[in-house]
C-alpha cells in the first residue's frame, strides 16, 4: 500500500522534466554548485583567509583568477567557500519551513474545524508582518550568526508550504483509502504520516526549491545591510558588500558575486518551475 | 452580509492585537538599548540609567506596552532618536514609499499583463521562452546589485544624478523642468523594483491565460468569428485577472519590506529606510508604530481584497 | 485595454528621453554657497541634545559657547563671551564677561540669562542629555548681571573651562517647553554665524548667513547639507559638482588627488583605534605578553595597506599632534622574534606541537570582536589574527551590531579582547576612561590599576597650568606606554576635499577683495567659516 504509488509517481515526473531543456540546466548547474561546494578545499587554489596586503585589490590575472580583495586574499577561493554558505542557508532554513509547515498544513488540514481555523488565522497573522522587515529587525537585535539567519528565515517561509499542504489534506481526507483505514481503526498520526502525506508531498517540493532560492537572495540582502553573514567567513552576500566600497577600483568584487548569487538563485528556480510545470497534469498533455 | 463584515472586522482586530503583542516582545526582548549607545568617554553611566528611565525602559515589558499604545492614540509618541512625534515621521515619508510603490505596480501591470497575454497566444514558440528565460531571469537576479550596476553605470556614463527625490542643483529651473526632474528620479528606482514583480507576474498571467483559453467559452468566441484582440483581451484576459485581484493585498506588507534596500540605495526618503535606521538606533516607538501600521494596511488590503474577488467572482460567495 | 496598458510604458520612454536632453545641459550655477556630503541625517538640532556628529556640526554653526578652541587647540578664545577671569583657590570660580548687543536669530538680545537657563536643562534630569557629566564638578552658577556669568566649582577642574563651548539656547523660546520633543530640535534659533532655513528629512538641512552675526556676515551666502547615506555616491556627487566638501576616504584619496578643480586636505584626528585587553582574564595579565603581542602586530603594515598611509601608529594614549602626547616615548617595533622571546618568557610554548602556544596546559586561544559596520576594524581585526596566528595564538575574530556589542560585550565587561575607538576631546582628561574607580561603572571597561597613574590622572585635572599639565599627561604617557593596556594601533589621518572655487576673503579699508588659500589648521578645516567665499568668475589657482 505505501510505496510503490510513490515510485512510478517520481518516475513519471522525472519523465516530464527532462523534455524541459531549462530545467535540466538549471538542475545540472546545481549539481555543479553542490560539487564546488563540496570540494572547495580541494579545488581553492589559495587559503580563503589567507591575507597579503601587499597584493591587495588586483585584477583578475591568472594567478588570481578574480582577483584579490582589500586585504590580499583570493577571491576566487573566497567564492568556493562562499558556495557553501549560500548553499546551507538556503537549504537549513527552507528545511526548518518545510518542516513546520507541513506540520501546520498536515493538522489543519486533517482536523479541520476550530484547529483549522486557529491555525490558518496564525497563517494570516504571519502573512501580516513585512517579512523582510521582521528577518532583518529580528537578525540585527539578536546578532547576525548564520544559526540565526537559518532560524529566522526558516521560522518566516513556512506558510506558503502550509497553506499548499493544507489544501492537499482538505481534498485527500475524503478519499476512499483514507475512510477505509479509519474503518480500520488506524490511529490518526500514522494515517497523516504514513498515508495521505506521500500523496500530498508533491507541490512541496516545488515550493521548496523556489523557497532555498529566496532563501539565497534574502542572505544577500541581510548582507547588503550589514546583517549577513560576519566576516572573516566568507558568503557571496558579505564579498559583494565589503566590496561596495571600492566599486570603483575593483568591480571584481561587485561583479562575480552578484553572478554567482544570479546563476545559482536562477538554477533553483528554473528547477522549481520545471517541477511544477511536470506535476501539473493540465500542462503535461501539451509536451 | 453585515453578520459577515462584523464577524470579519471582529477577526481583524483580534488578529491585529496578536500581532502587535509579538512584535512588541521581539523587539523588547532583543539585546542592546537605544541609550547606551553613546561611546562618548566624558559620559557616566548613572546618566544613562537615567536617560533610560526617562523613557520608561526600567518599567516591565507589558507596561511598556500599555504605555506605547497610550501614547499612540494620545498623539504623544515620540522617537527614541530625534524627539519628533512618531507619526509625524512616518507621515512624511510614507508617501514617497507609497508613491514608488504604485509606480512600479503600474509599471508592473502594464508590462506584465501584456507580455503574459502574447506569451500565452503563442505557447512555446520561440519567443515565448525567451519571454519565460527572460522571466525567471527577473526573479533571479539580487536587486540591489542590479541597481548598483545601473547607478554606476548611469553615473559614470551620463553624468546624471540619481539619488533622492530630486536633483539637488535645482535652482532656476522651471516648474516643467521640476516635474521632468522628479519623474526621472521616480522612474529608475520603481523600474528596478518592478523587475521582480514584472517576472513573476507576466509567468502568472501566461499560466492564466492558458488555462482559461482552453475553456469552451473562448473557442465559441473564435468561431463567432470575433477578432483576436477582442477575444484575448475582453473575454479571456477577465476571467485570467481574477485570481491577480488577490495579490493586492500581499502588495502592502511588501511596500515595507521589498522598499529597504532599493531605498537605501537610492536614498529614497521613504519608511523602508526609516524603519531600517530605527531598528538599529533600537527606536522602539518607531519600529512598534511601523509594523503596526504595515499589520493594519495588509489587513485591510486583504479583507478589500476579499470582497473584490466575491464581487468579481460570481462563483464565490461566503458562508 | 491592450493600449491603454502599453501606453504607460511608452510614455516613460519619452520623459526619459526628454529629461536626458534637459537634464544634460543644465549648467552648474556659480553660487555662493557651500555643500557638504553627510552620510547621517542629523537628529536633534540642539547642542544639548544633539550626540552624533552630523548634528554637531550644524549646531556649531548655528549656535555659539562661551569661549571656543583657537585654532592650535591649545588654548581659548572668546566666543559669546568677551573675557573670562579664574579666580583659583580649593572652590575655583570662573567669570564669563558676555559680548553685549549679540541678537538671537530672531532678534531678541542674548543675556547671562540664557547661558543659565542653558546649564539649568543640562542639569534637569528629565532631559535627555549625556552632558550633564560634563558638570557635575559646578557647585552653583550665577548671572552676576545680564552681561557677567559666575561658575564656582566644588574642587580644581581644569577641563571645566573647555565645557563652556557647549551651545547657549534661548531662554525666551524653550523655557515653556519640554525640551525633549520640542518643535524647536527641527527648527532651532542660535547666536551663530548662519541661521536655520529648512530641514527635509534624510534629503537636506539649507542653513543661511546670519546678516547680525557679531563677528559680521559671514561672506557664504548659504550652506547645505545634503544627506548621502553611501560613499561610493557621494563620491559620484562631488565628481559631478552635486557636492562641494566631502570626508574623503583613504583609498578615494588616489582618485579625488588627480580631479583638477578638487583640492585635497589633510588633518591627524583626534581619535585613536586601539585593541582592548581584558584585564581580568589571566591569559592577559602579564605585562610581557601584552608588549609582546603589540610587537607582533604589524601596526605599520596596518596603516599602510588599510588606512593608505593616512594613520600615524601611536606610542600612548593621545592624538599624535597635540601638546600633551609625549614625543619621546617611541611606539614599541614590530619585532616578531622579539614576541617569541617575550612569550617565552611568561612561560608559553608550543609544547604539543599543534602549533598553538600553551602554558600549564591551556592553550594561548582567545575571542578578537569588534562592532559591525566598520570597514577598517574589519580589515584590522582579520590582518591581527592572522599575525597572530603566525606567532601561535589561536584567535577567532567576530563582529556584532554596536548596540550589542555595547551593552553585550564591554559594558558587561564579557569579551577576551576587542577592537575600539576613542573620539577625544581636545582636552587631555581622559579620567574616565583610565582611573580605577572608573572600573565599575565607567569606561575603564579593561579593568586598568595602575596607583601611580590614578594619582597623576586626579592630579591633572585640578592643574590649571599648561606647563605642569603637559609634565604629567607626558608622565602618565609614558606609565601606560610600559603597562600596554591596550596595543595602541593608530590614530587616523582626516582627508577632505573641496571644490578650488572657495576662498578665504578678507576687505581691506577700500573695500577691495582680498582673497587668501583656505588652509587646514588644527582646529579643522572650518575654523574660519565666516570667511570663506566663491569669488564671481574667479577661478582660484593652487
């Protein structure tokens, strides 16, 4: 009963999303980002830490492949490292959001009734706040640590993933194998857990990889403010604004970043929406 | 009808207290003080306690709540960093936000909407992935760097002033001239801000449009023999819009937020940067007040927006 | 619809194209008056108020002191009041005589009245001022009559005279208000060479010549300051003339050198950044590692790379420039060999070969912090730990948000070491931040004892003589310079750049104009405000 569905499910979708060329790149370019990140110590020609004043804000060269910063050190080390970053906060926070927001979706969803309605009115309380506003306010008074930054964003994205789930259970509860396990007495956690929701997990997913890339861009914006990740430990967010500084004798360290932050972000949405496009059943006739 | 507005209304204020209450833990609950601020050696610290007393930071949290909304509706708020009354601030400033916001929609919407409708006559023809790469391109891509790189570019290549409201050496100009001025101040910034939005919606309108132009109705219009233009922009784009109504009301909490950075860069004197210089002087009336009123727009926006969708929507109607 | 929506963007295109023509042949208007690129929007318009320095500088030109620095700050000179007299004794009293016939911006004469009703809102508990320290020492003030104010002090208090330059209000205009949120911080009236005009928030604060100013009108007509929060724009607006003065950074300074109609000044300031040792953790007490780890730093190769040269490396707690930093105590070499010898010493070794130092086991491993936000401190805290890092000191180096950082970190005295600033005073009495009694509750957040420094810090405060104070601010200079409380890193070179077209301009007794180089002094580029002028259709050379 529980997972062959699941299988030839993921099968036909992957069928679907290869035909989509931009996807594909997108999700090869991913990939690609995983493996830099990954292997960074391997790959990073110079220590990212290391400084060398004395070879302070070069060009791009063949020694150094974009450059040095302010201080000497290489900026295309710094860039590898910096994978890594973007890459864990976007995936910490938008797994933070998907947890709690399939919880949410899951109960209110399930339980209907007041649950629902609690529930959804602390959706809407949450959609009140300017997200933005309350992720820098919350980071700068508690202290831009990437744990927090994680936290923050995780704690501010749950409720579109909620609200999707919620939907998924509302229409799934009625179907015959739900009420036939009732029948059966199955207790409700294992019937949320263990049966409507691999049925329900498909438009997570796509919110989720839109989601890690907000998530990459919210970063380089708490960076552009002063609010990112602190230096020394380098993020695309932080190389990009300690850069700002010296646009114009090193639009290196303006330019790469922002390249960087752009490819990636648009992998993940290229992904997201090649996703979805392979869920619909509406758009999947068409190819 | 009227049991609904009450039941709403009811739901609203309840809702609006809640957050008023969290917010006002968050930022009272967070470290750092706005008065101890000063580094200033020749500043003893029994001063300070009593600076903080003056602003009733000794008291206990729920009171200091109390207080600030006392003082919010006696007209008696006033900012922690200049002395000036709270409302007063965001008063005049408000509209400059309000102003780049409602530029850049329309700039959204009259973009948008029409790149969505030709994408969608013409489904992945050629044209329509360039529009679509050009789209998640727009979603992609940071901001801030974008209107970095253009205000570089502008300045370096023209010469031109970008920043503020208005070009500073304005003396003798005429009052054309004036309004030139301010518009094209107005216009860089909205147009950066509208990318994002012009993204994401021409994607929205596309994936309407293609639905609704599968529906019967549209086919009995084309074989009516109507033209095309009419087709597509009278009957299919209406019922297309329909779900775009909604996004209105997620439109004002995003004038606060998405407004900090462009108005930083731009320095654009509007409450995104209002709100960014408070959070960090930890002006707690003005931060409270901000976020109370961006709580009580999005509300209204969104109940407005509920109704507009029941009134345009004649399959909708409320229990 | 489709028109109508098409339209919108059609439109734009055509205001741009028309605001490119317009807007490209505008010409730049030779007026006479000055622009200065803030990167802060003031915050209260009033000298009591005010504490960051965007309004400071304002209120300095709009409101008067009694007597202000002279140009080498060393000494004073008559500002409202005409002359002063110090009777000395163990109750000191200063009597300020006042100029007669100064008129406020709105035209009210100025008395002794309003210098007391002035020290009175200083002292009132309710007002939110950090001044009130300044004055704790006053046992009471007097107006002897309108134009004679009398100052008796409990104890000697020789930085008290210096207080005195603190901006007089208006007694007639705040005394029925509440001087925290008056209407008057936005709009104030002073005794000053230009008066207030307007005020738009976060855009710019147009100020202009006061025609009753005692000294004379100021020959500017106007200055403005226009509010730029990012200086890689201001420096776009002083290239494009949007901008007349501007603080230059040391590494604009290149570029800004090579501009023809800009000239570049420079100025040491009266700061100094310095790293903070924590007293009280063990790891610092030993006066040997302490100069040892002043000697691995490599203070020269700091001001070099980061600062571009603009920095002085100091040997001692004071600007490098002033009459009470004492010349002859040298700042201690970069001598890495040295600070191996000197850790070696106080007993640390790497004696488990993980390349970290270690005595009786622990590991010479610390916390370097430092407030966000600041890009020198970054750069200097990252350059530190790597240096040390090469001696075997395991540092890690973080940044926190200022209000934080603040009351987090130092106030609660919670912190390994950090990197901090002090903006002095012209006045050398830094009791506050040295003496032992300022531990607790002060700014001796080091936790600094030194019995014989404490002495000479009481000692120089009550010394009224500049001669005797020079010998002990020299003395105490060179205590601290042996103890290394903190590694003194730099006091940093100012750089500004103005437009060639100003002047200074002086009329001699026919009425001719004669004009003269502004020149830097120590006081500041600014000290003979009134006289500067931009001459019509005379371009000054070098």
């Amino acid at each position: 009963m529980k997972g062959s569905g699941t299988i030839s499910q993921f099968k036909l979708i992957w069928k679907y999303f290869k035909r989509n060329r931009l996807a594909l790149g997108g999700l090869t370019i991913i990939i690609a980002i995983f493996f830099v990140a990954g292997t960074a110590p391997l790959l990073a020609p110079y220590d990212p830490g290391k400084t060398e004043v004395s070879l302070k804000l070069k060009p791009p060269s063949l020694k150094h492949f974009l450059g040095t910063d302010q201080l000497g050190r290489d900026v295309f080390s710094r860039m590898l490292y910096g994978s890594r970053i973007s890459l864990s906060v976007g995936f910490v926070a938008v797994g933070i959001s998907i947890f709690i927001g399939i919880l949410v979706g899951a109960i209110a969803g399930y339980y209907g009734r007041w649950v629902d309605s609690l529930l959804m009115r602390l959706v809407d309380v949450m959609f009140c706040f300017p997200t933005f506003f309350l992720i820098l306010t919350v980071v700068a008074l508690l202290g831009p640590s990437i744990f927090n930054i994680m936290v923050v964003i995780g704690l501010t994205s749950w409720m579109g993933t909620a609200r999707f789930v919620r939907a998924e259970f509302l229409s799934l509860r009625e179907r015959d194998f739900v009420q036939a396990a009732r029948a059966l007495g199955v207790n409700d956690r294992r019937i949320i857990f263990r049966h409507i929701l691999p049925n329900a997990l498909a438009p997570v997913f796509v919110t989720a990889t839109l989601d890690v890339a907000t998530a990459i861009l919210v970063e380089a914006g708490l960076s552009f403010l002063g609010f990112g990740v602190q230096p020394p430990a380098p993020s695309w967010g932080n190389i990009l604004t300690e850069g700002r500084t010296y646009i114009f004798d090193a639009w290196w360290l303006t330019v790469f970043p922002g390249l960087a932050i752009l490819l990636t972000v648009l992998s993940f949405n290229l992904v997201g929406e090649g996703l979805r496009d392979s869920l619909d059943p509406r758009l999947r006739g068409r190819r | 009808m009227t049991r609904f507005l009450f039941k709403r209304l009811l739901q609203l204020f309840i809702t609006l207290i809640g957050i008023s209450i969290l917010s006002w833990i968050i930022i009272t609950q967070a470290p750092g003080s706005p008065i101890a601020l000063t580094m200033d050696p020749k500043v003893s610290p029994k001063i300070i306690e009593q600076m903080e007393k003056n602003y009733d930071l000794d008291k206990p949290i729920y009171q200091q709540y109390f207080l600030w909304l006392k003082k919010l509706f006696t007209g008696k708020l006033y900012s922690f960093k200049d002395g000036r009354p709270v409302l007063e601030k965001i008063g005049e400033r408000i509209w400059n936000t309000l102003l780049l916001n409602l530029v850049a929609t329309l700039i959204i919407f009259s973009l948008a909407i029409p790149l969505g409708v030709f994408s969608a006559r013409r489904p992945y023809s050629f044209l329509d992935n360039l529009g679509t790469f050009g789209a998640y391109l727009g979603l992609s891509i940071p901001g801030f760097w974008l209107a970095y790189l253009v205000i570089l570019a502008t300045v370096k290549l023209f010469g031109y002033p970008v920043l503020g409201l208005r070009s500073f050496v304005i003396e003798g100009l005429s009052p054309p001239e004036i309004v030139l001025d301010r518009i094209w101040h107005l216009m860089l910034p909205a147009s950066i801000m509208a990318i994002h939005g012009i993204a994401g919606l021409s994607r929205y309108t596309r994936s309407s449009m293609l639905e609704v132009i599968r529906q019967d109705y549209i086919r009995t219009a084309k074989s009516k023999g109507l033209p095309e233009e009419v087709v597509y922009y009278k009957h299919a784009l209406r019922n297309a819009l329909l779900p775009i109504i909604t996004l209105f009301g997620f439109l004002i909490p995003g004038l606060i937020g998405g407004s900090i950075i462009m108005e930083s860069v731009f320095a654009w004197p509007g409450i995104g940067r209002l709100a960014y210089q408070a959070v960090l002087a930890r002006d707690y009336p003005v931060v409270m007040t901000i976020l109370t009123i961006s709580a009580v727009l999005t509300l209204i926006g969104n109940f407005i927006a509920d109704l507009l969708y029941g009134v345009a929507d004649p399959r909708i109607r409320y229990q | 619809m489709k028109t109508v929506l098409l339209s919108f963007p059609l439109l734009f295109l055509i205001l741009l194209g028309i605001n490119l023509i317009f807007v490209s042949s505008r010409p730049t208007p030779m007026v006479n008056q000055l622009i200065i690129s803030s990167i802060g929007d003031a915050s209260y318009l009033n000298p009591v108020l005010a504490q960051d320095s965007a309004s400071s500088d304002i209120n300095g030109l709009v409101f008067n002191g009694l007597i202000k620095y002279n140009r080498d700050l060393q000494g004073f000179v008559g500002d409202l009041a005409e002359s002063w007299e110090i009777r000395p004794g163990p109750e000191p009293e200063i009597t300020f005589f006042l100029r007669r016939g100064v008129l406020w911006h709105d035209g009210k004469p100025f008395s002794a009245e309003d210098v007391k009703f002035t020290y009175d809102k200083i002292m009132d508990e309710k007002t939110q001022t950090v001044r009130r320290s300044d004055y704790e020492l006053v046992k009471k003030v007097e107006v002897v009559d309108p134009y004679t104010f009398r100052v008796t002090y409990k104890q000697p208090f020789s930085p008290g005279l210096g207080t005195w330059g603190i901006g007089i209000l208006p007694k007639h205009r705040l005394e029925k208000e509440d001087i925290n949120t008056t209407s008057f911080n936005r709009s104030p009236i002073g005794t000053g060479p230009f008066r207030f005009v307007e005020w738009v928030s976060d855009e710019k604060i147009v100020l202009e010549a006061n025609p009753r100013y005692f000294e004379g009108r100021p020959q500017l007509d106007r200055i403005i300051y226009r509010i730029i929060p990012e200086t890689s724009l201001s420096e776009m607006e002083l290239l494009t003339r949007g901008v007349d003065y501007y603080g230059v950074l040391p590494h604009q300074y290149q570029r800004m050198n090579e501009i023809p109609f800009l000239k570049i000044y420079s100025q040491p300031s009266l700061s100094y950044t310095y790293i903070g040792y924590n007293l009280k953790n063990p790891l610092f007490q030993d006066k040997r590692v302490r100069q040892a780890l002043t000697h691995a730093i490599h203070r020269e190769e700091i001001v070099q790379y980061v600062l571009y040269g603009f920095g002085n490396v100091i040997s001692g707690p004071f600007p490098s420039h002033l009459w009470y930093y004492n010349p002859n105590v040298k700042p201690l070499p970069y001598d890495p060999v040295k600070a191996k010898k000197l850790l070696t010493e106080a007993g640390w070794r790497d004696t488990d070969g993980d390349g970290v130092l270690d005595r009786e086991g622990k590991p010479f491993r610390f916390k370097l912090i430092t407030n966000s936000g600041n890009d020198i401190r970054r750069d200097v805290g990252v350059l530190v730990q790597r240096q040390l890092r090469e001696l075997g000191i395991d540092v890690t180096f973080e940044t926190y948000e200022w209000s934080v950082f603040l009351k987090n970190f130092i106030n609660a005295k919670h912190f390994d070491a950090c990197i901090l600033g002090w903006s002095l005073s012209p006045d050398p009495d830094d009791y506050m931040i040295w003496h032992s009694s300022q531990i607790e509750k002060g700014f001796n957040f080091i936790s600094y004892v030194n019995p014989e420094a404490d002495r000479l810090w009481e000692e120089g405060r009550k010394e009224y003589d500049l001669e005797r104070r020079r010998k002990i601010y020299w003395r105490i200079h060179e205590l601290i310079a042996e103890d290394q409380p903190y590694t003194f890193l730099f006091s940093p070179i100012g750089i500004s750049a103005l437009q060639k077209k100003f002047v200074l301009v002086e009329r001699d007794p026919s009425g001719r104009e004669i004009y003269r180089p502004i020149q830097m002094e120590k006081a500041g580029l600014m000290y003979d405000l009134i006289k500067w002028y931009v001459p019509r259709g005379i371009v000054m050379e070098k």
